[in-house]
C-alpha cells in the first residue's frame, strides 16, 4: 500500500538539475525510465484529458531529447539533466490527474514482496508491458482510440513519421527494449522473482494503476509481462 494523505502534500517543491550531477548511471538508467513510464503510462490512462495529453507530449519530447545523452554522459551533461528533472516533475503532474498503467501495477506487489527498487521495475518492464497492451488492443479492441496513441508515442520518442500504424507500434516497443538493454536494466529474476512467485505478484496487481491502463489484461497476460524479463 502507499501513503497518501493531505498532510504529505508540500507546500513548495524545488526542481534543482544540479542535484543531479553525480548520480550515477544505474540511479540514472532506473529513474529516467520510470519518469518515460509514468509520462507513457499516463498519456495511455482511460483518464487522461487533453491538458495531460499535452504535458505528457512535452515530457516524453524531452526523455527523447535527453535521458540517452544523460545516461552516456553522466555528470558532463547539464542540459540533458535539466530537461529529465522537468521531465519528471510533468510526470507527477500527469500521474496525480489520470493515474498510470499496468507497470506501475506491477510495480506495487513486486516492491512488496521482493527488495527491487521502484524504478528498475518500471525500466525493466517497460517494454514488454507496452508490447502486451498494444498487442492485446489489436486482438480485442482494435478501434480503441488507445492504439493512436501508442503510434503519436512512438513518433514522439522515435522521433520520426511512420506510414503505417503497425510499423510505428513495433518502432516503440524496439526503441523501449533497445534503451532496456542499453541502460542494462536488470532482470526481475536478480531480486529473486522466479516463475513460482509469479501468481503471486499477479493476484496483488489489480490496485488502482491497473484499473486505468488503456485494457484490462487477463491474469494469463499479465504473467506473460513477468515472464518476459524474468
């Protein structure tokens, strides 16, 4: 469970870059790609609105933009670890709106029950779950307005025109599991997530991230997600 109350909400927040100088590549690689898969994960929400479409937009242009130069650079690049710390902050401000998605679904009991920190969840899971959700879209609800997004996130994050629809949802999942592995996000198997625990994980998935992703993912699926990075 999280904590939330009105009294854990500050009064001022400080987004200082310069905090930012000397974390190193794995603090980088895990929490870059949780701010790409909350800004993802909410731009995809069944309650997203046009006002945190647009942040979500903006964030995801400046990941594109820098969470790769951060990451190959590390302390050298100033302007990529400025556009990453807006970057993140938009992602609060659209996950606060419209919620999240199955990673951050997944990220609650895997946290619980496992000693993996939050971001390597949303890293490493990333991509499968985006391949799953498109894939399960095109299977049950292929009209669902969910699938143009994933094509606008993909040209986003590409940062490129693609002619067909399909080519530009196989372009995002290629890009997400290229950054996976070029950031060296572990598997979930190094925290000691086997396929004995994985019904586990599965039955305590269905928090409040899960009920806004774009489809409801049977058990079976939601499996398939784990086993994909185990």
């Amino acid at each position: 469970k999280s904590f939330r109350d009105e009294a854990l909400v500050p009064a001022h927040a400080v987004i200082d870059p310069d905090l930012l100088m000397t974390c190193p590549r794995a603090v980088i690689a895990a929490n870059g790609m949780d701010a790409l898969t909350q800004l993802l994960e909410s731009y995809l929400s069944l309650k997203a609105n046009p006002v945190t479409d647009a942040l979500s937009i903006r964030g995801l242009e400046m990941v594109r933009e820098a969470l790769p130069e951060w990451y190959e650079k590390e302390g050298e690049a100033r302007e990529a670890q400025e556009r990453m710390a807006c970057a993140a902050l938009l992602s609060g401000i659209t996950l606060a709106q419209c919620g999240l998605g199955s990673v951050h679904g997944l990220a609650s009991p895997l946290g619980a029950f496992y000693p993996i920190p939050h971001g390597v969840v949303c890293g490493t899971l990333v991509a499968a779950a985006t391949e799953a959700n498109i894939r399960v879209l095109r299977a049950r609800e292929p009209d669902n307005p969910a699938l143009n997004k994933y094509a606008q996130a993909a040209r986003i994050l590409c940062g490129r025109g693609f002619k067909h629809p399909e080519d530009a949802w196989a372009a995002l999942v290629d890009l997400l599991e290229d950054w996976t592995r070029r950031m060296a996000l572990p598997p979930l198997s190094r925290y000691g997530l086997d396929g004995a625990g994985i019904d586990k994980v599965v039955a305590h998935s269905r928090g409040s991230s899960m009920k806004t992703n774009p489809i409801e993912l049977r058990d079976d699926e939601i499996a398939a997600i784990l086993r994909a990075r185990l």
